[in-house]
C-alpha cells in the first residue's frame, strides 16, 4: 500500500459499504484537544510565509522583518538569537519582531541592533527602539519597512516557535523585491524549532492492555539533503507500562536517539543509535508509511493504545516530551484551538521564567514585576497556603520560606512542589490564576546557622559569646549512608582558624554534636552548636567563614563555605560603631545618673570598638554566601530541548 493509495482507501471501502481497517479495530485517530499527551518540537527552516531581497543593500541599514504567530497561546518566552555572518557587526542591523503578548530574549553579539516590537523584551543588551510599527497585516508591514528603512532584507512568518535563529547578511543574488510566498525555505538565514500541535491519538475499542504506542511519522520530502535525525526522547519521572516509539522514515535516515532515563521500546525503521550506548547504528526494519499501516504495526504488536500520532517533515533535530497524563478519549475533533487565556499566559510565563530557587532548606521566588506585564494587575502574589504573600517594593514580588512551610511538599526526589497563586484585579473583578510548579534541589552541601535549638528560621549572623546551631546538609539519594561530614572549620581573618568537628566528632572547646533528624527524602543532615568567643587580646571581626567539607567513602569531597557577619551585642547591627543618636541616648540617660558614668560608657565604647573601620575578609575567602563543590558527581542534566542547541 504505497503513500498515494492511502488517502483513497477509506473511501472505497465506504463505497464498498465496509469499514476501513482503522475503524473496524475501533481506533479512529483523532487530534488531541484536551492535554496533549506529548511536546514535541522539530528544528526546521521552512517558514509559514517569507522572503528576502537585496533591497536593502543600497540603504543605510540591514533589515530582517519577523512575525510570530501562535496557535495555541499567545504568551511565550521567546528566545531570538542573531548571530553575524562571519564575525563581522560593522553593518547597522533593524530588527523589526512583531509577537504580540509576548515576552522575548534577544541576544546578539553585534551591538549595533536596533529592535522595533510589539513584544516585551526580557534581558537584552540592545538598544531598543519603543516604536512598533503600525501595521495590521503583511502588507502594511512590509511597506512601513520600506518606507523607513529603504529596502527589506529579509521577511519570515514563523508559527509557534521555542527560538528562532536569525543569521545576517545581504546577498545582491536575491530578488530585487521582497516578495513573499508559503511554505518558504529560508534556510539561509534562518532556523527555528518549532512547537507541532496537530498530535492525534486514539485507543483500541475493546482495549483490555494500557500498552501505549508513540508514532512519529516522518513525511518523504524530495531531494531532501538530510540524512542524520537527532530525537531527544523525556519521559515522565513515573514511568507507565510499558510503551513503544515507532518512528517511521526513509529508510536511508539515521535516527540518533539521546534519552533521559526513558523504559521504552524502540521500533525503527531506517537504522538508529542510542547516543549513550552504542556508536554503530542499529539496522531497523521496514515499517509501513502510512498513518493506518503503523497504527496496524502497533496493534500487532500488542499496543492498543495510540497515545500519539504525529507526522511532521523530515527535521535534523526532534525533541520529543512524553507527558504523564496521558489519557485517550476519543472525543470528537474541535478544529478551532482554545483561545489564549489570562491563565493560559501565566503558566506560559512562569514557567518559562523559573523564578524559584531552592536549597534544601528553603524556597525563594522574585519575580520582576515588568516580566508580568503580560499578564495585567497583578495585586499580589502568594503559594499555595495563602497566608504566604510575597512581599514587593516598585520592581520586584519576593518571597522566602522555609521548605517546611507555606504547603510545599516534597514527593519525590529533588525537587519542591507548591503553586503560586496570582491574584488579579480586572476592573471590580478579583481573580486568581494557579501555577503549579516544581523547585529542582541542588545536589550540593548547605550550611545554615540558627539561633536556636530549634533550627528554624536559618541566619547568616554569629553573636559573639552566645551559642550558635549549626545544620549541614546534602541530598545524596542513592547511598545516603555513604556520605560522611569530614570536618567544620571557623576561620577568622587574622585569626588562626577554630576546627569545631572532625569525623562526626566535637573538637573545639564549647562544641557538641547533636542528634539530626533521621535522612528522609535522601536528605542527610548534620547538627552540632558552639559558642564563638573572641581570643583574649583579639578583636572582634565584622565577618567569618564556616566551612565544612563532607565526603564520600572514594575520596570525593563536596565543600561549601557560609560567610557570616558578626554580631557583638555591644556593637549595633548594621552599623559600624554606636550613632550619634545611641551617644545622645547615653549622654542622656547618663545625664539623669551622673556625669562620671558617661565618660566610663564612652571609654568602654571607645575602646572595644575596632580600630580599622573595616577588617578586610581573608582574600582567599569568597565573596559572599556561595558554594564551591571540588568535584562536583551526579549529572546535572541538561535540557536536550532546551536553546544550548541553537549555537
Ligand atoms: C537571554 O538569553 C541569554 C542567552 O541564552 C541568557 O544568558 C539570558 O539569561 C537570557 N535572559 C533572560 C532574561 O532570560
Ligand atoms: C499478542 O498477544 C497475543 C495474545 O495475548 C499473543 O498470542 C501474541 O504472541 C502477542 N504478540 C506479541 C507480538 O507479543
Ligand atoms: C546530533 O548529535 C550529535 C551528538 O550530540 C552531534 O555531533 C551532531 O552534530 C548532531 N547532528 C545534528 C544534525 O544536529
Ligand atoms: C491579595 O489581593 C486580593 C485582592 O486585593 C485580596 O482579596 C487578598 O486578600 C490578598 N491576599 C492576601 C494573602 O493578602
Ligand atoms: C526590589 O527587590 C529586589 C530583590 O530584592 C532588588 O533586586 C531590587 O533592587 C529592589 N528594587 C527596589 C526599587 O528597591
Ligand atoms: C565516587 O563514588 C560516586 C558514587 O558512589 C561516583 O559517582 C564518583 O564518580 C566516585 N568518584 C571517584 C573519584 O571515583
């Protein structure tokens, strides 16, 4: 059954007064309206309409007309990456990006870019011209660029992207005109990856198996130069039954499939390598090429279930996300997507900003208040246990709180879980729109201080002569009985450094171990206090280090250094010394007591205080509160979707 028969199948057979065999096994593929089982998205340089020209050339100025529609919601982060041709920024460049609601990051080497968009840019280091162009079609757009800049370089119409790359550079081989046409190549000066939403799905009318079928079906393009398709494969953390992933192409196409921790059969056709196993391709086997025919190879292969069906052009690169949910209803199709809604913004946004940060002890979330201009009136922002609000001042919503608190909940490994509740005002309506989201834990040593035996509330200040709790910690899920707290060090400047604990044990003089909660969640955790009192004879310095190693059985080392200030009970926080209402204060009171006291109180002071207005920290410490992991293990994996592959 070649390509050309398929479309005329079911018809015959309607003709004929028979179901197609697609129907008869009670599986009509149908486009996912609800939750689509899959993301996927696929590198291309065909664009939905485009042009170039060498108009531009005679004009003062290079420029690349892009306009981004999207057909599911409208809010995105957009990522625009413009590189030169060969290195070389000397020509001035006009970038006119049209992208309504929409917040996009521009990164360009070549200063020289001037921007004219409708989108809110995040992040850029370009000078940026406020002005979008007035035009409410192509047409208009296209003669405003003309009009303003002399000439059109370069025109594309991108539908739904995760980034686009836009490379310069005027060829005086291109038309003399900009004009555009559909489903242009603008492989030239332009490559994008692009988000597909048409995936279908369906499931055996009398399935009794939940064995779930992926398919992406490659469509032939002729003369086609590609040879090599990198698939990166993401599965959900709770992997389901057992699925396959048919992948269906030309049978000269390599697939080189890189996967994260992905249980998942492969049925290929062409030939396929793992990337992390084997480097020679795997020879697959012939697969029918049309949708009912690999719908018919799943069932044959005992997979009742299409979660997804999807078939896109021939692409180098694919990202495929399998979802967690992944129900199939064969509902009927609504060919109309849902319209963007102030909800569907907000997760868009959110969660491609990630403004959360975890250690393993705390959350903390700022969100700058012009990356929500999207979304309209925001009034204030909380999580899921309302009575954390986020606190703002005339740029930022910050919030900080323990893990403990606030309804976060840590299911699973690594990672956080809590919402975060905007609260809006449209006119006299107040509304609230959910995100739920996860907060990844760095697999790394934290250090904390608290003031009391009660480890809450963690600090970053050390009171002189009062006894300080200290917590060190680390997430080592696979062994957490491996991992072993080597030593605690307090160094001073021009001090000689205090060893407080060495293997598990107190060392210096007022140090106790104490007893830590049990590990839980694959959380290790380490507590002992000491009393920091200041040698007889020293100073008291404004800033310390506690730094502590921890190690596993094979000698690698995680360290992490807290810089801490100190605090003397005599000396006022943040304050170098007593102020001038303190002295007042004193004088005052002394005035009612005697005369004589307020020279004693002012020799006292005089006299502890320290001489030079600011130790400097020892130069080998670092700068603030940071981490340094010697050897850093675990793999910190990387997004294969993510835009470290646009360069
Ligand atoms: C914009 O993209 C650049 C390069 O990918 C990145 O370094 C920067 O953090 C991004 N800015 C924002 C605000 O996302
Ligand atoms: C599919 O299931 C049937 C009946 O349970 C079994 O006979 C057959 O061998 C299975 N086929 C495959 C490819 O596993
Ligand atoms: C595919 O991935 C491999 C290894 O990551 C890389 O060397 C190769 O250039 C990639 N191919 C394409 C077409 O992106
Ligand atoms: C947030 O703002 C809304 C609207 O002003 C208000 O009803 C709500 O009580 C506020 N939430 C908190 C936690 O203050
Ligand atoms: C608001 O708070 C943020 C985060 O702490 C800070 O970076 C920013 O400078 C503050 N803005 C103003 C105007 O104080
Ligand atoms: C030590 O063991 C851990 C796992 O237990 C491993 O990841 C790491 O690579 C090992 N390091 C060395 C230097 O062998």
């Amino acid at each position: 059954m070649g390509p050309r028969a398929a479309p005329l199948l079911p018809l015959l057979l309607a003709l004929l007064g028979r179901p197609d065999p697609g129907r008869a096994e009670g599986c009509d593929l149908q486009p996912v309206t609800a939750e689509p089982p899959v993301t996927l998205s696929y590198a291309t340089s065909t664009v939905q309409r485009g042009c170039v020209s060498s108009s531009s050339l005679g004009s003062g100025h290079e420029v690349h007309v892009l306009s981004i529609e999207w057909s599911k919601v409208s809010a995105f982060l957009l990522k625009v990456l413009v590189t030169p041709r060969a290195g070389d920024c000397s020509r001035p460049v006009v970038l006119v990006l049209l992208c309504a609601h929409c917040a996009a990051n521009v990164t360009s080497p070549c200063p020289d870019l001037l921007i004219h968009t409708d989108a809110h840019l995040l992040g850029t280091m370009t000078s940026q011209d406020p002005e979008p162009p007035m035009a409410t079609g192509e047409g208009q757009l296209l003669a405003w660029a003309r009009e303003t800049y002399g000439g059109i370089t370069s025109y594309s119409e991108v539908r739904d992207p995760r980034w686009v790359q836009l490379r310069l550079g005027e060829d005086a081989s291109s038309p003399p005109d900009c004009i555009p046409r559909e489903r242009f190549n603008a492989v030239l000066h332009l490559e994008t990856e692009v988000f597909f939403h048409g995936v279908k799905s369906c499931s055996h009318g009398d399935a009794q198996s939940t064995k779930a079928a992926h398919i992406i079906h490659l469509q032939p393009e002729p003369s086609s130069p590609i040879t090599e398709v990198n698939l990166s494969l993401i599965c959900p953390e709770r992997a389901r039954s057992s699925q396959i992933l048919i992948l269906q192409s030309r049978a000269e196409l390599t697939w080189s499939i890189s996967t994260s921790k992905c249980d998942i059969q492969f049925l290929v056709s062409g030939h396929y390598k793992l990337a992390s196993m084997s480097s020679e391709p795997i020879a697959g086997e012939l697969l029918p090429d049309t949708e009912q025919g690999l719908v018919a190879k799943a069932f044959e292969k005992n997979y009742s279930v299409i979660a997804s069906y999807t078939a896109i052009p021939t692409s180098t690169r694919i990202c495929l996300e399998i979802q967690e949910h992944e129900v199939v209803r064969s509902a009927p199709a609504t060919s109309t997507p849902p319209a963007p809604t102030v909800s569907s913004v907000a997760h868009m946004l959110l969660l491609m900003l990630k403004p959360w940060k975890c250690t393993d002890e705390t959350m903390e979330i700022v969100i700058a208040r012009s990356h929500l201009e999207p979304i309209k009136d925001v009034v204030n922002i909380t999580l899921r246990d309302i009575s954390c609000q986020a606190e703002k001042n005339a740029t930022h919503f910050m919030l900080k709180t323990p893990l403990s608190h606030c309804g976060t909940s840590l299911e699973g490994w690594g990672h956080a879980n809590n919402e975060l509740i905007l609260n809006l005002a449209t006119g006299a309506v107040l509304r609230s729109v959910r995100v739920a989201f996860q907060c990844k834990i760095p697999r790394e040593l934290f250090l904390y201080l608290f003031p009391t035996a009660a480890f809450e509330e963690p600090q970053t200040e050390l009171e002189v002569n009062k006894e300080t709790f200290v917590q060190v910690s680390m997430r080592w899920e696979d062994h957490p009985a491996d991992l072993q707290l080597k030593e605690c060090w307090l160094a001073v400047p021009r001090q000689e450094p205090v060893l407080l604990v060495q293997g598990g044990e107190a060392r210096g003089a007022g140090v106790a171990v104490l007893e830590g909660p049990p590990s839980s969640h694959g959380r290790k955790i380490w507590r002992f206090r000491f009393t920091y009192a200041v040698p007889e004879g020293g100073r008291v310095p404004f800033s310390a280090n506690l730094k502590c190693k921890a190690g596993l059985q094979n000698n690698t080392i995680f360290e992490k250094v807290l810089e801490v200030t100190v605090k003397d009970g005599w000396r006022l926080p943040n304050n170098r010394g007593l102020g001038l209402a303190a002295v007042l204060g004193i004088t005052f009171g002394a005035f009612l007591i005697g005369a004589l006291l307020t020279a004693v109180l002012w020799y006292i002071y005089s006299h502890t205080r320290p001489i030079s207005k600011l130790q400097p920290v020892s130069s080998t410490a670092p700068a603030s509160e940071s981490s340094s992991t010697n050897h850093s293990i675990g793999s910190t994996q990387s997004t294969p979707c993510s835009t470290s592959s646009m360069a």
